[in-house]
C-alpha cells in the first residue's frame, strides 16, 4: 500500500483514537507517525479498513477525473461572499 492509500485511510479514520473518542492535535500536521502506523497496521488486519480505503479511493479518483470548471462550479460560495 503505498503512503497516499495510508493517508487516505489516516483522513477516514482522522481524529478517532483508540477508545473512539476525539483526540486534540497540538501540531500543525495533519496525522502524528503512530496514527499513520496505526493505519497500516489496521490495513494489514482488518478487511472492513481495506474496503473503506477502496471506497475513499474510487472517489477519489471520481473527483479527479472532474475539470476544474466543473469543481469550481460545484462548491457553493461562502455565505455573504460577494458574487463574481
């Protein structure tokens, strides 16, 4: 599995820790080396977290087949943004 699908899986299961509750970050990096271990780890076990890396990837794959003019049309702007 190469360290992008990791990534994809780490973002899935971002801020779940080992008790299922929320876990704060007090870095600016997005996933800590254990919860990135953590997910291999987990893909090397566990069938249901291949299945949702699969899932994540094929959408994510969706998405990038998108042309930007699609994407930019796509998200909605932010409340009380002027129009272009």
């Amino acid at each position: 599995m190469s360290g992008w699908e990791v990534m994809m899986l780490a973002a899935a299961l971002w801020g779940i820790g080992a008790t299922g509750e929320s876990v704060p970050k007090h870095s600016l990096a997005l996933f800590t080396p254990e919860e990135i271990q953590r997910a291999r780890q987990r893909l090397e076990r566990e069938q249901p977290a291949r299945q949702a890396v699969q899932g994540i990837l094929e959408e994510a794959r969706r998405w990038a087949k998108c042309s930007d003019e699609f994407l930019r049309e796509t998200i909605p702007p932010a409340p009380g943004a002027p129009s272009l």
